[in-house]
C-alpha cells in the first residue's frame, strides 16, 4: 500500500478569517457580509471545491490511464444543511450536509451508459467522495 499523508495549517485572526496553508499556498475562509467580510469562501464552500476538484481530477486520471477520448469534465454541486444545527439552535438533528448532488458534464464521445460507468468509477476511487458516503475517523485534539 502506497500511503500519503496530507497536511495543512489554520489560524482564526478577526472575526471569522481563516488563514489556511497547504505546502506553498495560502487561502482564506470567511463568511458572507453581514456575518463576516467576504474575504474567501466559507469552508462549506471550500468542501465542495475538495468534492468537485477531486471529480475532475480523477476523471482526467482514469481517461489518461484508459486513454478515453474525454475533452473536459464539469462539476456543480449542490446541497443543503440545517444551519440552525451549525447555530447552537438545534441539538437534535445532523449538522452535515443531508444531500449532496454532483451534476457532471463529461465532455466526450460516449454513450450515456459510457459516462456512467465512468463516473462510476469516478466516485469509487475519489478519496473525497469515500470519505462523505464513508465514516472517516476525525479526532479533534488539544496541542499544547
């Protein structure tokens, strides 16, 4: 098994900016005005950017490795949660997502049952997909 392991950084500064690195870059989370200064998108946002990167990008894989003539892959994704739950207004149900639909374009000549075995395989070998319809151990610890 080739393992890889992944590591980024975060620090809250004022109200509610995140500045975040991963190796060489930076990037920001905030949240909409009047909440926050809508310095960066929120990190529900940035969720779907991991899900929808990770669309494209292992679709461009499987294409190159099974040299399918794919000319481009596009993503949009939806999905609504209770933010009530993210609140502190209610205990009681989930604070995650409850659907999450990924529209694909897949640009190439392909049947329509060729796209979905494509994006089949797409969505079993995505490690962010795995890790939504997945449990994923998350410990939260305190560093000193």
């Amino acid at each position: 098994m080739a393992k890889k392991t992944v590591t980024i950084s975060s620090k809250v500064g004022e109200n509610y900016v995140v500045d975040l690195k991963a190796r060489n870059f930076s990037l920001k989370i905030d949240q909409p005005i009047p909440m926050g200064t809508d310095q960066g998108p929120t990190p529900l946002e940035y969720f779907f950017f991991a899900l929808g990167g990770c669309v494209c990008t292992i679709g461009r894989i499987i294409a190159q490795q099974k040299k399918l003539p794919v000319k481009s892959i596009e993503v949009r994704i939806e999905g609504d949660l209770d933010v009530d739950v993210l609140m502190g207004k209610n205990k009681t149900d989930r604070a995650g997502f409850t659907d999450i639909k990924v529209y694909t374009k897949i640009d190439a000549p392909m049947s329509k049952e060729e796209k979905e075995a494509f994006l089949k395989e797409i969505d079993t070998r995505c490690p962010i997909s795995d890790n939504i319809e997945k449990t994923s151990s998350v410990k939260l610890m305190v560093e000193e």
